[in-house]
C-alpha cells in the first residue's frame, strides 16, 4: 500500500471519529482529557506528589517525570523531523501556535510511558488507572481535532517503548541522580 494511500485513509477514519459541534456534551470530556495529558500538566503532578512521598511513591514520580522530560525532548525531534501538519480546525489553537506538527502525539507517548511505569513498578490498580486515562487523553486528542489516528498510535508505540528504555536506565538514574530517588 502506498504512503498516500495511508494517509487519505487516516484523514477519512480521522474525520468520521471527530466530534460535530452537535455533540457538545461530549466535547467538554474531550476537552479535558485532551488537556489533562499537557506536559506541564502532569509535571506539575508528578512533582506535588514527589515532594510530599517518599519511598516507592517517590522513586516512581521521579521515574515518571524523567521519564516525561526525557520522552518529549525524542518527540520533538521526531516531529520537527517529518514535520506533518496538524489536522485542520479551531480548537486547541495553543497546540496549534506552539507546536504545529502532530506526529507523534506526544500526548499518546506520554500516557502510555507512564501507564508502563506504572504497571510494571507501581501498583497495579494505578496502572489499570493510566491505562483508562492514556487511552482517554489519546482518543480526546482526535476527537477534537488535534491529532491524527496514526499520530496517536504512533505515539502509544513510542510511548510503550519509551516506558521500556526508562525501566531498562533505572539502576543508573537512581545511581546517578540519588538525590531525585
């Protein structure tokens, strides 16, 4: 199958999964959780219970905001790489002004690092957790117009990937960075 032919059938299932202005009671859910996977956002989070934890909780979020910051410096450089435009429309113009590129969604990549993490060193129920809201955030984010179904799984694979490197670096994270862990 050739590249345009990939990409008219990704426009087209896009387009059937996003949400009309008639579905207003739907769009203010997406909205969030289209907002909710923000970098600064969960950032923030990381660090508030990071601070106040110790122990596994705080070798977790310390795992998971490297993990964060780590993981959107690579999609960075994969999106300014291939460089494919945002699909077209109003919402979301912040992700539109500051970041016009959608492939990978960083957002998708995000949520499914942590939902790793979370499974694997965290207790299950925050993974199953993770799991829900990373689908969520990630199915929000074509929803209202921002992404691209391929951009989100490509990013859920990222991410996935990602959980798996970070897991991989956590004996010399902790090694390097004691007073982080």
């Amino acid at each position: 199958m050739r590249l345009n032919t990939l990409l008219q059938w990704d426009e087209k299932i896009t387009t059937k999964l996003r949400l009309t202005d008639s579905q207003v009671r739907f769009k203010t859910a997406a909205a969030f959780f289209a907002h909710s996977g923000d970098s600064w956002f969960v950032l923030v989070g990381l660090f508030i219970i990071w601070l106040f934890t110790s122990g596994a909780w705080h070798h977790l979020t310390a795992l998971m905001a490297g993990g964060t910051v780590g993981l959107a410096l690579v999609v960075l450089a994969i999106k300014f790489t291939i460089r494919r435009r945002r699909p077209e429309g109003e919402w979301g113009a912040i992700y539109r002004n500051t970041d016009p590129h959608s492939f990978p969604s960083g957002h998708a990549a995000r949520a499914a690092m942590l939902a790793v993490l979370a499974l694997v060193v965290g207790p299950a129920w925050l993974g199953v957790v993770l799991v829900i809201w990373g689908l969520l955030v990630s199915l929000a984010r074509v929803w209202m117009g921002v992404h691209y179904l391929s951009d989100i799984i490509a990013g859920i694979l990222l991410g996935i990937l990602a959980g798996f490197v970070v897991l991989q670096l956590t004996p010399w994270l902790t090694a390097t960075f004691p007073a982080i862990f």
